[in-house]
C-alpha cells in the first residue's frame, strides 16, 4: 500500500508495525546527539575527564577516584535527564495529540501542578519514601485530570476549553501549594521549595532504576496505544467509524500521560515545558502532519539533558534544572502565541 511517505513494515506472525524512514532516521540522529552530550555531561566538572578516561570508566576499566566520580556520581544525574526528559516528552506528545492542540502541555493544563500538590502533601504531612512520594504524585495528577475534564467537559470535551480549565484549576493548586509551604516548617519549606522547583540535585540510582522501569512500562503502554491516537486526531466520530473504542482510548492515553508526568515530578519535582517544546519539534524534524511519540521522546531526552548542562556548568551559579527550562519555554511560548495570533488575523 502507498502511503504517500517511504516506510518500513514489520511483520511477525498476526503482529505488523509501520514506521516511517524519516522518523527512524530523526531518531537514530538525536540518539547520536543524546550519546555525545551525555559523554560530555560525563566529562565536565570541577574534577575533568577525557573521553578515553569515561569510557574506560563505565566499561569498567577505572577504578578508585575515576570510577567514583564517573559511575557513583555523574552518571545517575545523566541518566535521570535522559529517562524523565523522554517521559516528559512522551507525555506532551499525547496530549497534544489528544486535545489536538499544540498548547496542550501537562505544565500548562494543571496536570504537572496536580502531581506537585500530591508529592507536596506526601512531603509536608507524611514525610514518606520515595515510592510513597510516587503514588501521591499519581493520585494528585490524576485527580486534577478528573476534575479538569469534568469541569471541561460539555457534550464532549474541547480542547480549547479544557486548556481555559486546566489553566484556571493550575493557578488554584499554585496557591494551594504556596500555603501549605508557609504553614511548614522552616527546613521543610526550604526543601519543598528547592524541590518544586525541579531539580536532579540528590538523584540517586534507586530513584532512576525505579523511575526508568516505570518511564520504560508507561512509554511501551503508549506505543501500543500510539495508534488509535492517531485516529483520535482526526476526532472522535472518524475514529469510532475505524473501530477505535473512544472512551477507552482517551481514558487510557490520559492515565498513561499522567503517570508519566507524575514519576518524573516524584523523583526531581516538576520540570516544566520540556513536554511543551518536545513535541513540536519534533513534529516539525519528522514533517508528520501529527504528533509522534518516539520523536518527542528523543527530544524531551535532548532538551532536558542540554538544560541541566547549561544549569550545571554554563549558568554563572548551579541552578535547577527546572529555572533553565522555564527560560527557554517561556520564550517558546510567547513565541508560540504570537504565530498563532498572527496566523488567526
């Protein structure tokens, strides 16, 4: 069958997936990309490394001091920017599919802000553990999903409208959050309030091994799902019409979506717009006329690994990770507004 682009057909037994040339070509780019930044993030430091001396390190030639800084000390930080950046921009892509729309960023619609205000009360109330922290996270994301659509919904759900209602209900959980910081404790405020502002200062190799393996479940869910989420694109009633069950699909891609944002805001606290910037561009790298999952994956991992390079040794002082891509999305959002008001004119 001609589908009008050139693409790659894999078929084992009653099982066959279609991929397009252009994509596996965009990603096999980033992923070069993704692997020269991540051996530079491993080189640089106030203590620096040759290429020669990190690769021996992580095939474990080096040992001593080498293999300290290397293994026990660089490399998890490297591997959290890669793993929870991919969520983030798995995340942002189904949304953005789902609501077809490219302002439909988890950040922006309360999403990220539900599962801050969950990990928040975990942290303030119960001072739980990290898995404790994780399933706050979820229940806060995912009840703000629940109160969002059903305060959006209005025979059917449009995505302009759920973009109005998520904005508003993010702002609400915003001074939320900011009371119970002030009803804390000192040390505690301090520590939520360097939290929330997402950071991979501290990130140990439990929280990535744990986190990989829950990112690594979520993103595979999503690619069985990938699919009819391009039906949904083209509404409801279209993808009904090809045999998509529309209720189960969405209700599915949300949860998947939520728990995505919800591990990575348990694990360094909410590292906003990755999952905004993301998606489109890697919609624009592969040219699709949608969102694809793997792209923005690919991107979310480059930008967030790039972003905690720049907090880490070109920023003046260390910063979260979370400030420099507030910067950077900021500017794309403001940019991105301006070219759709232009384009409604």
């Amino acid at each position: 069958m001609d589908f009008g682009r050139q693409v790659l057909i894999l078929r084992r037994r009653r099982v066959a997936v279609r991929l397009e040339w252009r994509s596996i070509v965009v990603c096999a780019v980033l992923a070069v990309a993704v692997a020269g930044l991540a051996l530079l993030a491993l080189m640089t430091g106030s203590y620096r490394l040759g290429a020669g001396k990190v690769i021996s390190a992580l095939a474990g030639g080096e040992t001593g001091l080498v293999h300290t800084i290397v293994v026990q000390w660089r490399l998890p930080r490297v591997c959290a920017a890669l793993v929870f950046g991919a969520a983030l921009g798995g995340s942002g892509a189904i949304f953005q599919s789902l609501l077809r729309n490219p302002l439909a960023d988890p950040g922006i619609i309360g999403f990220s802000q539900g599962s801050y205000t969950g990990a928040l009360i975990v942290i303030l109330l119960v001072n739980g553990t990290y898995l404790e922290l994780g399933l706050g996270a979820l229940l806060g994301g995912t009840a703000t999903a629940v109160v969002v659509y059903a305060l959006a919904y209005r025979r059917g759900v449009q995505g302009f409208r759920l973009i109005v209602v998520g904005i508003g209900v993010s702002a609400m959980l915003g001074s939320l959050n900011a009371w119970l910081i002030l009803r804390a404790q000192l040390e505690e405020a301090m520590s939520a309030a360097t939290w929330g502002a997402g950071s991979l200062n501290g990130v140990s190799w439990d929280q990535v091994i744990l986190g990989g393996a829950g990112v690594l479940v979520l993103l595979l869910l999503a690619a069985t799902l990938s699919r009819p989420m391009r039906h949904l694109e083209l509404g409801d009633d279209t993808a009904a019409a090809q045999g998509v069950r529309v209720p189960a699909t969405r209700l599915g891609l949300v949860v998947v979506g939520v728990a995505l944002t919800a591990t990575v805001t348990a694990a360094s606290g909410p590292i906003l717009f990755v999952s905004l910037v993301a998606p489109q561009i890697a919609r624009r790298l592969t040219r699709t006329a949608g969102i694809t999952l793997a792209p923005a994956a690919w991107v979310g991992a480059l930008l967030c690994l790039a972003a905690d390079y720049v907090a880490q040794h070109v920023a003046p002082a260390p910063l979260p990770v979370g400030v420099i891509t507030v910067m950077l999305g900021g500017g794309y959002l403001g940019w991105l507004l301006f070219t759709e008001a232009r384009r409604r004119l």
